[in-house]
C-alpha cells in the first residue's frame, strides 16, 4: 500500500493544513443519537506522508443488528470484551485534535463521532475533507463515487470492504492515484476549495455556530437590534450557513447584509418537508428584510372551466381572497397577478392554438375570435371544430395547470424517515398538526377540520411536490378521523 502522496510536493506556499487523519467508522445504524460506534480506524498523515495508524472496536451499549453483522462481519462476540467509547475517547481526540478529518462521505463519520463526543461533554470540531465530493468534483463525468465503484474504476488494491481499516486503506491508495488522474495544480485547486474555512461576519459571536450541525433546519440572521434579516433552510444547516460567508459568494446585496449580521438561531426539522414549510411560513410571517420571495399572499387569480351551451369548455379568470380546497375543483393555474395569469394563458393558446374567446381573453359572448380571422384558431367559437375535439385539445394543452385532488379519502401521517419521532398530520393540503406520540395523534384525530378553511399556496405547493412524489425513505401512513366514542375509549 502506497505510504505517500507525491503530488504533495506541488503544494501551494500558502496551504497551512498540512497534518490530516484519514478516518472511517462501522456502526449499528444510520443515526446519531439512536445509534452508536462499533469500530474506528485512522490513518494519520503529515505532508502527505504516512505517520500512524489506529483502530479500535467498540462495545456500544446496543446489540449490533444482523444485518450490520451480515454487511461488516462484526459480531457482538467480537465486541464483547472491546472498550466503550467513553473509555477511548481522549485517546481518539488527541488523535484527532487540529488535523484535516478526511472521511468517505464525511457528514456520516464526522456526525457520529462528534455526537459522540458531545455526550461525554467535549465540543470537537474540525475541518472536513470528503473524498466523495472530492471525487465528483475531480471526476463529474462519473455518476457514481462509492468506495466500491472507485476500486473498480482505478484498479484500488483489495481490502476487507466494510471494515473500518479496510475503507481506509482504500481511501489512502484513492488520494494516491490522483497523481496519475490529474494535474497536481489542478487538484491543489480543488482541495483549496473544498477545504475553505468561511471568515464570520465582524459582528457576529466566532461561538456563534459552535453547536449547529449539519440536519435538516431553519437558520435565521438578526441585526444589532434583533430585527430579522433573512431566513433561510437547508437539509445541511451548518454547511449551508457557513456557505452565505464564503468570499465566492459575496455578491453587494450578500455583502451588504453581512456587514448587518448580529447574531442568529436556527431551528433543527425531522427532514426537508418540515424545514421548507417552517421556512415558508416564517417568511410570510415576519417578512425579512432581505427575503425577496414568498411574500404574504392575499388574493391569488386562477381559471375556472365551465361548458357552454354548445358542450364548449370555456375558462373565467376568478381571484379569490382566501383560497379552499373546494376552489382548486375544476380550476387552472394559481397566480398572484391577473396581468401573470393573462399573459401565461397568451403563451397557452399561442401553443396549442386555442381559442382566445373561449380561454376566456376576448370579453365577447359570441362570433368567431380574432385568432381565428387570422387562421389560428380551429373555429371552436364558430362551431367548426367539434367540442369533445376541443375540449379534449385544452385539457391537454393546461394539464400542468391542473390543481391537485387530495388523493386520499382522509389524513394521512408523514414521517420524513423510519427513525423520525416527530410526524406532520396533513389534510386536504394542509398540516393539522404535528405531533410526537400516539395520544397527541388520537386527539388530534377527534376533531376533523372545518371546511372552506383558507389555502396557503406555497404550502400547498410544497405539500404537492413532496406527498405526490416522495423521497426515498418518507412513510405516509393513511388515517381516519375517530368518532367522539373512540376517543373516549381510549
């Protein structure tokens, strides 16, 4: 196994971090906090030169799954008689303490060994290398980055896959055939980039994010006198935070709004649907200064289908003050302008060669439109082209208008993954409420939301996207509202 990396020779005067550990764990599941450390190993480097290697098992206070066992091959036999975290610590954190933490997706690694650390009261931190990103950045015509797929594409020696020595070793000879896959200038580069550590606005606490990790969440800068600034979400809090302070992103509104921050907060969500509409809703709520989109809406314009005499489906503009679930019933297209909504419907019957009387654009009752003088219009308004032909035509051509039917006969409860101990109660397009345990569910199920209840339609949106399609690991768990005499059984 190659002990050095020649390309570190073409290292820039400048580049100070010259002391990197490379670090891989084995656990017993995919979350801090519910789940616990196994096994570590560390590789640890100086100037690109091999200076120490470390593992150890561990025995976690939780009997390791089968399937953990099937994917690693440890046994709770095999830590039986290992250490408990608390027992190596120190040792692992002077090993770790104010080196480079290089990791194979290193949000995994990094995340369970500082919440680790935490329970025992020690507020480790360090710089992150992930040679994932590293890889994709270097190597984007490539879709895939895993461990295994980088052993078969630059022939990576063979090592004891899913134990934590062996996918360091893998990592070390990666970090070595760079030398022959790119141009040490050119990896210099990106390694400068990735490894990048934000200056914090003058203003602002340097503890000020000491405590914030990279979950799902709401994050919120304040100025000198607590007014709100901006609001904004992510599923990588930390990150995305840190990312409004890096120099490539200091645009004059950016760099303006950095010399105002004073402090901030963030609030942690159970995943991305919780933090967007957290995010949505407090920007219509408290209207940040520099939050330019989401703005409180109060009348939304839609079209509104209805037949004719003639069996001709024609379309009215409506606005309306407080949207309801009723309202999206044979409608098109929600806009926040009447002048947005005429002009998206030009572009429509410009398309697919609608009739402009009948999409509702020539106020006149009757007669042949003035598309169809000019030879873009099939005749509809005349009787020329039949009505299902017609009809057919339009529902096609504003399909992606079409608002959505609650698809379910009741509410439904939304987990954003298997391990979320919180759950969002949502109805008709709308959260009832959030709850955390079966009691707050059942009362929450008693009393059944009255109708004609306003819409929200950046919610409605999100809830949309996220329900219709869900991401991998979301569980929506059909409901029912309970009788008055469930309730009380219970």
């Amino acid at each position: 196994m190659t002990q050095t990396w020649t390309w570190w020779a073409a290292k820039p005067a400048t580049f100070t971090l010259n002391d990197w550990v490379l670090v891989d764990i084995e656990t017993t599941g995919g979350k801090p906090g519910r789940d616990e450390i196994i096994e570590i190993a560390v590789q640890r480097f100086h100037e690109g030169e091999w200076v120490q290697s470390w593992q150890q098992l561990i025995r976690p206070q939780r009997t390791i799954p089968p399937w953990i066992t099937r994917l690693t091959g440890i046994t709770n036999a095999m830590v039986a008689d290992a250490p408990r975290f608390d027992e190596i610590a120190d040792e692992l954190a002077a090993l770790l303490a104010d080196k480079v933490f290089v990791a194979h997706n290193a949000r995994f690694d990094y995340g369970f060994i500082k919440h680790q650390f935490k329970q025992l009261g020690l507020n480790w931190r360090a710089t992150t290398l992930c040679t994932v990103k590293l890889s994709k950045q270097l190597f984007p015509q490539y879709p895939r980055h895993g461990l295994d797929h980088l052993v078969a594409r630059y022939d990576l020696p063979q090592v004891d896959r899913h134990r934590a020595m062996g996918d360091v070793e893998l990592m070390v000879a990666f970090l070595a055939k760079l030398s022959d896959e790119v141009a040490p200038e050119q990896l210099w580069s990106m390694l400068a980039q990735l490894l990048v550590q934000p200056s914090l606005p003058a203003h602002l606490d340097p503890h000020a994010l000491d405590e914030c990790e990279d979950v799902p969440g709401v994050y919120r800068f304040y100025g000198e006198c607590g007014r709100l600034l901006y609001v904004g979400k992510s599923v990588q809090l930390r990150t995305r935070i840190l990312s409004h302070f890096n120099p490539d992103q200091r645009t004059a509104k950016n760099l303006k709004m950095l010399s105002e921050i004073h402090h901030l907060d963030w609030t942690e969500c159970e995943g991305d649907l919780t933090a967007q509409l957290l995010e949505s809703n407090k920007i219509k709520e408290l209207s940040p200064k520099y939050n330019v989109k989401l703005r409180k809406q109060t009348r939304l314009w839609r079209w509104v289908k209805s037949l004719d005499k003639q069996g001709y489906a024609q379309l009215k503009l409506v606005a309306s003050d407080a949207l309801t679930v009723e309202d999206l019933r044979d409608s098109y297209g929600l806009f926040r302008s009447q002048k947005q909504a005429e002009e998206a419907m030009r572009n429509k019957v410009k398309e697919a060669n609608l009739c402009q009387r009948l999409t509702g654009l020539e106020r006149k009752s009757h007669g042949a439109c003035f598309a169809y003088q000019l030879k873009q219009c099939r005749g509809p308004c005349v009787q020329e082209e039949l009505p299902n032909q017609y009809n057919l035509r339009q529902d096609i051509a504003l399909l992606s208008w079409q608002q959505q039917a609650w698809p379910w006969s009741g509410p439904v409860l939304v987990r954003e993954t298997a391990e979320s101990e919180r759950g969002l109660v949502i109805y008709q397009w709308q959260v009832v409420a959030e709850v955390d345990d079966e009691s707050e569910l059942a009362a929450c199920l008693a009393s059944r939301p009255a109708k004609g209840q306003a819409l929200d339609l950046d919610s409605y949106r999100i809830l949309c996207k996220f329900l219709l399609k869900p991401p991998k690991g979301m569980i929506i768990q059909p409901l029912k509202w309970l009788a008055a005499r469930e309730v009380c059984d219970e």
